[in-house]
C-alpha cells in the first residue's frame, strides 16, 4: 500500500512540475513574441521540439519512479555508499545550505576534507557546525567566496592554492534563480555572472591543482530547466528585455554547455566533468519568487529531499563506474536527455569564447 502511494506520489510530482514548468513557458513564450529579436535563430518548432522531448522526459522519470528496482536515486547511492574518500579533498561551492550542504556532509563522512565556499562565513559556519554535529570526525572548514566578485573568486583561488595541496573534487554547486534584475560587481547579469561566469572563472583558476591530483572530477550542477534556455549572445546580460525564468534557464544551460566543451578540453588529463539536474529539490532556491515558493510549499511533500537532491552531484562525485565518463549530463544518478540547444558543440565554444572574453582571460 505504501509502495503504490509512493509511486503515485512521485508520478504525480513529475506531472505537477511538468505542469506548472509548462505554464510558466507559455507565459515565457508570450514575453518572447513581444520581444522582437530575442530569441533570433531559435524557431517556434525548436521550442516545441524542446518542450515535448521535455514532456517525454517527465513521463519517463514517472515510469522509472514506479519501478520498485529504482526506488528513487536517494536510495540508490545512499544503499551503495561504499566509495571512500580519505585523504580526498573536495571543494563545494554554496554549502551553507541545501543541496551543496547535503553533499558537504555526505562527503564528510566518506572521509574527504570538505572544504566549504560560502558567500556568507557566518552560515557556512552554521553550517559546518551542524556536520560535525552529526559527524564528530567531519573535516569540514569554510572559505569565504563570492562568485559574483571576480575579486572575491580570485582572492579565494589564490589563498586556496596557497593552503591546499591537492583538490580531488570540485562541486560547482552555488546558483542563484529567478532574482530580480541585478548586476555582479563586474557587471555581469546575476544568473549567467554567478551560475555560468562565477564557475568559469573558478575552475579556470583551479585547473592546474586539479590536473595535478588527478584522477579528478568537477560536478557542474545545471538543471532540466536548461531545456527551456537559449544562449542570447546578442544580450547576454539581458539589458535589452529581461525575464528572470529565461535569465535562470540561459544560466543553466551554459552550465551544461560549460560541462560538455570543458570535458572535450580535459581529454586525456584523467580529470573529468560531467552535469548533474539533481530533480526538484524543496529547497532556499525558490527565494526570489513568490510563485515559485507557494508552488514548492503547497508540493512540498512530493519534492525531493535537499538530502535526494544530492544523491547525483554524490553518484557523479565517487561512483567508480563513472572513473572514465565525462562530458555526460545525469539525472537520478543515470544519463539524462539534454536539449538539442545543450548539445550543440559550436555553441558551446562559442560560449567558451565569449566567457574567457568577458573575464579577461585566455583558457585553450
Ligand atoms: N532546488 C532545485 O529544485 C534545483 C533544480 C535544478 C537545479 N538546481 C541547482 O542546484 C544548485 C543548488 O541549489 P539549491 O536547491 O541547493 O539552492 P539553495 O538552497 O538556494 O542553495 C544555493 C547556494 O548557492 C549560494 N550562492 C548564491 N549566490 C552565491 C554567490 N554569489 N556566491 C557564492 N554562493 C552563492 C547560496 O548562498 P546563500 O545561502 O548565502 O545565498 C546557497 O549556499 C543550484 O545551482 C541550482 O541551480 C536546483
């Protein structure tokens, strides 16, 4: 009996998110008409394209969700929890809270040194201190780090290079959605500037360290909510028209497209980087909108877990059957279809371009 709600439950939830996402895309779809040029290159049919492999994406999540074996990913990784990571470091960006903090503490106990990049030090030493709580042996520390502060990321990677000998795993966790229309201190819009540009820049700056500890792996946290973004590069900023879902859904699609094109570079470094949508997750994430936050509150109960949220980022951190897979996307702790926009390599280098333009560096 149980097991039925369970599985009714999950159907259900997946049905839910696909409904509400649907809607928000046709009111997004009425905004981009009335906005000419802004989504130039980018037909109506492709968005349908997009919307109805999306559409088959969710039914197939529901199928797999009442499958018995499947179980949820949660349990999946959490039953095969036999990776150890002592003498591992890990780097997690946005672990005071959510999703990065459950992976904080998972990680904690396979042994590794977490280290936890927090825009805010107090929470993140809330944070640290509630793992040791239910951890007495977590290495955790906390590191100040602001990625939407070009100064504040560099200033992190230097002192980090100069503390840390080695970094095993870098989590790319931190994001921000659906915030009002704000700028970086560089001048960068909020959602491409930290979720896609802050990361960038991070990574860049800690390639060399992961190069040499390697076998290594970056996790990029996107989202299935890539599938509704394009890459404006005529307004990436969004200073011509601005929509918050849109702004959030490009960010998320650069994250992936970041994962893929950077994963072509690592080839035969034996550093890997593969993206992760770790699900709906009842989590801070919704903080910028009203809507958003009713919706997860009155669904609250069929969302995952910030805890099940983590089990992908965990399963593309540690799992030993991944050792040699990168430039892949993961939901459920299994590969997961990503939009055509996603996989298209010219956008990707071309975004490649246009980021190491934007931050003043130069990353072949
Ligand atoms: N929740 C979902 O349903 C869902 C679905 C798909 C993808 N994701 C992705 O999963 C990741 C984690 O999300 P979550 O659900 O755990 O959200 P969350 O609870 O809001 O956590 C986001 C984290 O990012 C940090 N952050 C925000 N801006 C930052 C900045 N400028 N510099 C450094 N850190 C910053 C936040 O710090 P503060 O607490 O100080 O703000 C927080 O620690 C995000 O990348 C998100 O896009 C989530």
């Amino acid at each position: 009996m149980n097991r039925v709600f369970r599985r009714s439950a999950r159907a259900y939830q997946q049905l839910s998110v696909g409904g509400v996402i649907y809607v928000c895309v046709l009111y997004s779809s009425r905004a981009i008409g009335s906005e000419a040029g802004l989504l130039s290159g980018v037909g109506r049919t492709t968005q349908y394209y997009s919307f109805s492999k999306f559409l088959c994406e969710l039914l197939n999540q529901a199928v797999h969700m009442s499958n018995p074996i499947m179980k949820g990913a949660a349990i999946q990784t959490e039953l095969s929890a036999v990776a150890v990571l002592d003498g591992k470091t890990v780097l997690i960006t946005g672990a005071n809270t959510g999703i990065g903090k459950e992976t904080a503490l998972d990680m904690a106990k396979r042994g590794a040194r977490v280290i936890m990049a927090c825009r805010d030090v107090e929470k993140g030493e809330e944070a640290a201190a509630s793992i040791r709580a239910a951890y007495s042996k977590a290495q955790v520390e906390v590191r100040e780090l602001d990625l939407a502060d070009t100064c504040s990321i560099r200033a992190f990677a230097q002192q980090f290079l100069r503390d840390v000998n080695q970094l095993h795993i870098l989590i790319n966790n931190a994001g921000v959605m659906m915030c009002p229309y704000t700028k970086t201190i560089d001048g960068f819009e909020m959602h491409i500037g930290v979720n896609h540009l802050g990361h960038f820049l991070l990574t860049y700056l800690l390639i060399g360290q992961l190069k040499r500890s390697a076998p290594a792996r970056i996790v990029v946290l996107s989202s299935l909510a890539h599938n509704f973004g394009w890459i404006r590069f005529h307004d990436l900023h969004s200073q011509g028209s601005y929509n918050s879902g849109l702004a959030y859904c490009q960010s998320k699609l650069a994250n992936g497209l970041f994962a893929r094109e950077l994963a072509r570079r690592l080839k035969d470094t034996n550093v890997t980087v593969n993206s992760v949508h770790p699900g709906t997750v009842n989590s801070d994430l919704t903080r910028h909108s009203t809507l958003m936050t009713i919706f997860f509150t009155v669904f609250s109960m069929f969302l995952k877990t910030p805890r099940e949220g983590a089990q992908t980022s965990i399963y593309c951190a540690v799992a030993e059957e991944l050792h040699s897979i990168s430039g892949k996307h993961f939901s459920d702790c299994a590969p997961a279809f990503v939009a055509p926009q996603g996989r298209s390599e010219e956008t990707a280098r071309r975004l490649w371009d246009v980021s190491c333009e934007l931050l003043g560096i130069e990353w072949d």
